[in-house]
C-alpha cells in the first residue's frame, strides 16, 4: 500500500516523506496602564508571555504586570507598563 502524502511513513525508498512546517502566531490584547488612563493595541506574538516578563513593542520597553485569559480571537490580555523614559 502506498502512503498518502503528509503521512509519517517512509516511501520506498527508505527515506522519510516531507512534512509541512507551520509556525503558530498568538494574537494578544496589549492594555498600557499610565497616568493617563489606559492605551489598547492587538499584538501578534510567537510565545506566550508571563507576569514579570519584559519585551519590545515598535522598539519600546514594556514589563508585564498581569495575564488574563482572552476572549474571541485573543489568545490572552496582557497587562503591561512602560518602561521607557
């Protein structure tokens, strides 16, 4: 029997079938807490973040405050401050 294409099976040649890589992309709610209230944006990440956790936005500096469970396409809420200046 001859293995469908994307099975794990080797052909017969012994070698293995190439698989499809895929590279999932998490899609966040970022909350910026100031003293002017608070600042919204949609940010597309590779890994999931955690509280104490800094990274880069658009070149700048922010620390994670809180993580909550998203809602809809989000795959998460992060509470963030910002560190510059």
């Amino acid at each position: 029997m001859t293995p469908r294409h994307g099975s794990h099976k080797e052909d017969g040649l012994g070698e293995p079938e190439p698989r499809l890589r895929c590279h999932a992309m998490l899609y966040d709610v970022l909350v910026i807490k100031g003293g002017e209230g608070e600042l919204r944006f949609t940010i597309e990440r590779d890994a999931p973040l955690s509280e104490g956790d800094t990274f880069e936005q658009n070149a700048e500096p922010y620390r994670v405050l809180s993580v909550e469970v998203g809602h809809g396409p989000f795959a998460a809420t992060v509470i963030a401050e910002w560190l510059g200046g």
